[in-house]
C-alpha cells in the first residue's frame, strides 16, 4: 500500500517537472523572436554606451561649430574660423556692427549660403566642447560640462532630453541648409530620433560618465 503511494508521487513529480520543463522552453522560444524596438535599459554599461552614441553627435560638427572655446564662431566639416572676423562678443551674439542676427535669419537662406534658427548665436564658453586647440573635449570632459548644472543653465535630465528633442538650434543640425557653393551641409552621425533616444537611454540610466579626463 505504501509502496504503492510512493510510486504515485513519483509520477506525479515527473509529470510536473515536465510540464516545467515545457512551460520553461516555449517562454525562452518566443521571447527569442520578440522584436525589442524599445529596450528597458536602466544600467550603466548601456547608459554608458547610449553616451558614447551622444557625444559623438555632440562633437560633429553642426553642433561643435556652435560650441567652440574661441573666441570665434567656427564653419563647415574643417572647422575652421568664422570668416569676416566674426568674433564671439560678451554675449556670443557678436558685437555691435557685426552681430549674428544682422546676416543669421530665422530660417537657412540657402540663395546666399546664410544658416538660419531660432536667436542664432554662440553657445557660452562653460559649453564649449573642444580644448583651446581646437581637437573636442574628451568623453568623460563633455559629459561632466553636460551635467553639471553650474554649467548647463540648470538643466537636470529630462530638461536635456528635451533640449536635444526640442531646441530649435539642436535641430537645426538635422536641416543646416547648403552652403555658400550650393553644397548640403553634412548632418550628425546619428538621426535625430535616434539622437533623442540614447539621450534618454542615458538619462534613464542615471547619466553615467567615462572615467578619466
Ligand atoms: C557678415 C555676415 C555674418 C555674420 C555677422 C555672422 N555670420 Fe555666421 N555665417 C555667415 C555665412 C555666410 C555662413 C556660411 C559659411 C559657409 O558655410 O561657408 C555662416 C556660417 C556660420 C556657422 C557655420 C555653420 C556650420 O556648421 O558650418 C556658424 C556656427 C555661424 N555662422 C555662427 C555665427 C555666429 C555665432 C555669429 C555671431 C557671433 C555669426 N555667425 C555671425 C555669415 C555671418
Ligand atoms: C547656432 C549655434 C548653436 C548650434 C548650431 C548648436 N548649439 Fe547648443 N547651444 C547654443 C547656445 C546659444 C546655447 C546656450 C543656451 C542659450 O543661450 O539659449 C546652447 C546650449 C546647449 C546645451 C546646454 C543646455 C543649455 O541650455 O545650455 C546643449 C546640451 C546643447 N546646446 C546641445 C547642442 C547640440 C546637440 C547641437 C547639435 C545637434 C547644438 N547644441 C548646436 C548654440 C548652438
């Protein structure tokens, strides 16, 4: 009678291990064929991969021409100075007699070469993204001048997020006209939405920074 029993469960055991088993193999099945358009990422590793993805549109051109440590405002994929002298001014707005506004409109004026955004002007020297000499900051410089709220007029991370969704300099970038030759100008190594989205990847992570200087 006993014996009997034990045998029962036995059975009853394995059934279930099986069924286990079963349930176990199928859920890895289709989350392997799940497309994952929108990953939930909340580690650093991959906040720290999302940042790399920003800073390198950071520090292409559109965006760094904007955000230089001269004196000067910087043109094209060379990078190099502003021509007619155009020099920074106490505002980044130029100076009196040549300020940005008096040739930068509200929109590209592609007939004449002539970028055009929103309140056009130099972006202030706590944002700058390059060393004295020209080459860019490091990752680790730039991320501590982005999230350092002295620096940034105060923006936390949402605020960034959408900053680089929404600021009409930013997404100038991502329509910056042609130049004075007829030629497009280049635009940032990523898309704009995807841009927008290792932001967020980043500030959902925590805004890690790389180590180092
Ligand atoms: C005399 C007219 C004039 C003034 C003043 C002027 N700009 Fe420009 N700017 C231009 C022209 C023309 C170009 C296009 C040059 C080219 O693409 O070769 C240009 C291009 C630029 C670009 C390059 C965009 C790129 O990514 O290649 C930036 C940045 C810029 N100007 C910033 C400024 C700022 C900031 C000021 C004020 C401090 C200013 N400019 C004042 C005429 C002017
Ligand atoms: C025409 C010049 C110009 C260009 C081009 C430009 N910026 Fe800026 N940026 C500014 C100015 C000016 C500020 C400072 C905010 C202000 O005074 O409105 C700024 C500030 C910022 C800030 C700091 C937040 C803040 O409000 O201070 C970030 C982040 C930023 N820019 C990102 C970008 C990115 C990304 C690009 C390229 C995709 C870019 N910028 C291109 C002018 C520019």
């Amino acid at each position: 009678m006993l014996l009997k029993h034990k045998f029962l469960i036995r059975i009853l055991l394995l059934i279930l291990v099986s069924i286990v088993t079963w349930m176990a193999l199928t859920a890895t099945a289709a989350l392997g064929s799940r497309e994952y358009s929108k990953p939930n990422i909340t580690n650093r590793p991959d906040g720290l991969a999302a940042w790399q993805r920003v800073y390198s549109v950071l520090t292409s051109p559109r965006c760094i021409n904007c955000h230089t440590a001269t004196n000067y405002p910087q043109q094209a994929d060379d990078r190099h100075r502003h021509f007619a002298n155009v020099i920074r001014g106490p505002e980044g707005k130029g100076v009196a007699g040549l300020n940005c506004l008096s040739c930068h409109q509200q929109a590209n004026a592609d007939s004449t070469g002539v970028p055009g955004g929103h309140n056009w002007h130099l972006a202030p020297l706590s944002m700058r993204w390059q060393d004295a000499n020209d080459p860019p900051l490091s990752s680790a410089a730039v991320c501590r001048a982005v999230t350092n709220r002295a620096k940034n007029n105060g923006l936390d991370g949402p605020a960034l997020v959408k900053h680089h969704d929404e600021e009409p300099l930013v997404l100038w970038a991502w329509n910056p006209g042609r130049r004075p030759d007829g030629s497009m100008r280049t635009l940032p190594p990523l898309s704009h939405a995807e841009f927008v989205a290792a932001t967020r990847t980043w500030v959902e992570a925590g805004m890690p920074c790389p180590q180092g200087r």
